[in-house]
C-alpha cells in the first residue's frame, strides 16, 4: 500500500507535458523571435543575438539581402548592417567552421579552435587533405602573408577568367580557405563581403574578450557544444541536438541523461512528439511561463533560408508542421516554390514562404511567388502583419516599392496588394 502511495505522489508529482504551441513559443523566444525588439535597436544588438543563437551561418547568395543580415534584421527589425561588419573588426565576433562557416561569440571561439585541433570538423580534414598535396604552394602563399599582411582572393589574378562559381575556385582561394579551416588564418574583416584573410595570431590579439585557449578535452567540447545547441534551441529533442554544430556521432537520449542527472538539462515532455523534449536550465524560467501559457507570441517577420528555425528539416516539421527545402541548389526544373524563398513567421506558425529578390538599382522589391500553408485562413490580422513584415523588410532593403507577381491563394494577394495601397 505504502509503495503504491509513493509511486501515485512521485507521478502526481511529474509535470504535464507541454502543448505544441508552448514548445514553439518556448523555441521561438530562445531564438529571439517571440516578440519584435520594442525599442530602437543598437550595435550591441548584434552581438547579444549572436550570442543568443551561438552562432550565425555565412552565405553570399545576394537575392535579397545576404542571410547573416537577413537573419538579423528577423530579430532586430530596422539595424544598420555596417553593425556586423564592425563587430568583425573590433573582434566582438569572429568567422570559424561551426555548423557551416559561421560568425560566433568571440567568447566561444576558444572551443571552436580546440575542436578543429583535434580534427573533429570535417572541413579540417577536407584541408588538410588538401595541404598534404599542395604543401609547397600552399606554405609559400602563408609566408607570403605574414611577411607582406593581409589579403583577398581577388588580390591573386586568375588564368581562366572565363570560369566562375564557388565550385571553381581558384587555386589561391582554395589555399586561403584551407588555412582557414586549419586555423593558421582568420578573418579580421570584410570588404564588400569579401573576406579578407591575415595570420590567426594577429587576429586572436585583437579579441574581446581576450583569447584564452580552452583546456577541455574533446568529450568536455563535445558536452559543451551539446547545452550550448540545447540553450540556443530552447526545447529540443535528442535528434535535433548534432545538427546545431555538425556533430558526429549523432546525439541520443542515453548521451543526454547524464545531463538531465546533474541538472544541466531539463527534461520536458511535448503532446505529441513521441520523444523527449529536453530544456536547457538556464531556461527553467523561460519553461514555467510557458507551461503557464505566459509566453505571447507577436512576431511577424520574413525568414533567410539559412536561419536556425528552419535549417533543420525534420525539426522544423516537428516544430512547425511545416515542410521546407533550401531551393536554391536545386535545378530549377525541380524546384517547388522558387529560388530563394523566405519562410514567414506569423505570431508563433509559419504560415507560408515567398520567392523574393530585392531590385536595388530600381528600387523594386519583387514577390515572384507567395504561398500560404494549406488550411491557413485569411485573416485581416493576417493580412496587416504579413503586409506590414514585407513591406519593412522591403524598405529595410532600400526596395521600398513592392511587386507581387504571383499568390496561392490569389485571394491573399488582392488582399496585400489593397493593404499596401491604403497604408500608402
């Protein structure tokens, strides 16, 4: 009797599980993107987002605004873009091979640097590959660097001019970007995003805070990157967790109990999920208001495809019930809904994704496609918002005159293109 009693007082004592749209307002305010910035925003802005997410993935695609800026601008709504090119020169942040090619917390750049010593990154492996096969040209172009300074990919002419595509590069650029992933070279800055490359010794002198090697071992980093993924997720399961960083072998739940054990994690059951959901302590605030239905969600921006919400493909289904694919490597015949195509985020749901391209010397911000998820009704308050966020972003992207060519359903599109019209 007595042993029935205590195991009824120990599940009694066991907290409900979480609703679906608590775990995503749980996810959405780790991520910065509960509610919009209720104030200007201000260059330490970028860093403390930065921080917020750990790190920041790197493309150059230019349809729009580059994802890094994009990604920003989700969380930050109007900020100057210079913001993140200065917090690369005052070494606030710095570039490394992370989940991709990612700025991260200065702070974080110690870990980074052991991971890569140990050669746990396969970008490290993939260079020195490459050094062993091209150690005479590649040690002449380091020495070059540290005798004459810094230099840019563009600064080495290229023999077939006619070739052009990352897949392409140049001897040089392939060298440079080999020592950079086995860490002999950094990247103090940019110019017209450009990277430019210098010996990592200098760059590492000018961090804040100060570099410091990290003195943990490779299962300490590897922890260390686990409750960094959790943190930066909010709420995720085991499966979720390896993607965050590239790590490998895959995270599964007997790796995370040891977690939950010392306290380090969380363990907070979704409806639904069919697996364990897992919080980050420093999150147990964040967790009881969400369990409290104390978590509002507000926010209505556009996504850059290579944003954390969506990166991860089977979380974002779990997450969001919405299914995406980065299109832009795809060829075109197979693509489904376009190019470059931005998720919209609408007060804690994606509920749909535009093909955009931003005409800079005209002016013009230009919706090829739009597509709103099956089911979504079309609401005025849908409308307003998903409006207003095309328009900000548009005017952010100095294209302040929008062009819609094309809505599923057309219906949402005469809607937005009436809405544009009486807010002038």
């Amino acid at each position: 009797m007595k042993s029935q009693t205590t195991l009824s007082s120990a599940l009694s004592s066991q907290p409900a599980p979480l609703s679906l749209s608590q775990a995503r307002r749980l996810h959405l305010a780790a991520q910065g993107l509960l509610r919009p910035l209720d104030r200007r925003p201000r260059p330490v802005d970028v860093v403390e987002a930065i921080e917020r997410m750990r790190l920041l993935q790197i493309d150059s695609i230019h349809v729009v605004a580059r994802s890094p800026y994009l990604v920003l601008h989700a969380r930050l709504g109007d900020y100057d873009g210079a913001w993140l090119d200065e917090a690369l020169v005052q070494g606030r942040i710095a570039e490394c091979w992370a989940h991709e090619a990612c700025f991260v917390p200065a702070a974080d750049l110690p870990m980074h640097r052991a991971w890569r010593e140990r050669g746990a990154h396969w970008a490290h492996r993939h260079a020195a590959r490459m050094h062993r096969d091209h150690r005479a040209d590649m040690d002449e172009l380091l020495e070059r660097i540290r005798a004459q300074g810094a230099v840019r990919a563009a600064d080495f002419p290229r023999a077939d001019r006619g070739v052009s595509g990352w897949w392409e590069w140049k001897p040089e650029k392939r060298w440079l970007e080999a020592w950079f992933a086995l860490g002999e070279l950094m990247i103090p800055r940019r110019e017209r995003f450009q990277r430019v490359y210098d010996l990592a010794e200098r760059v590492l002198a000018r961090l804040d805070p100060p570099f410091v090697p990290s003195q943990l071992d490779t299962s300490g980093l590897r922890r260390r990157f686990i409750l960094d993924s959790v943190r930066a997720l909010g709420i995720a399961q085991a499966r979720w967790v390896a993607d965050y960083y590239r790590l490998r072998p895959a995270v599964d739940e007997a790796e995370l109990a040891p977690l939950v054990a010392s306290g380090e994690l969380l363990a907070a059951p979704v409806q639904g999920w069919g697996a364990p959901g897992y919080v980050h302590r420093e999150h147990a605030p964040l967790l009881d208001k969400a369990r409290a239905g104390r978590l509002r969600a507000t926010h209505t921006t556009l996504l850059s495809p290579f944003d954390p919400l969506v990166w991860d493909r089977a979380r974002a289904q779990a997450m969001f019930n919405f299914e995406y694919a980065i299109e832009c490597y795809t060829p075109a015949p197979k693509r489904r809904y376009g190019y470059y195509v931005l998720p919209i985020l609408h007060r804690g749901s994606l509920v749909g994704r535009l093909d955009a391209k931003a005409h800079r010397g005209e002016g013009v911000f230009e919706i090829k496609a739009l597509f709103l998820e099956p089911g979504q009704e079309v609401t005025p308050r849908l409308v307003a918002d998903v409006g207003d966020a095309i328009a900000r972003t548009a005017t952010w992207h100095g294209t302040p005159e929008l062009r819609l060519e094309r809505s599923e359903p057309a219906a949402f599109g005469r809607a937005l293109r009436a809405h544009w019209k009486a807010v002038g």
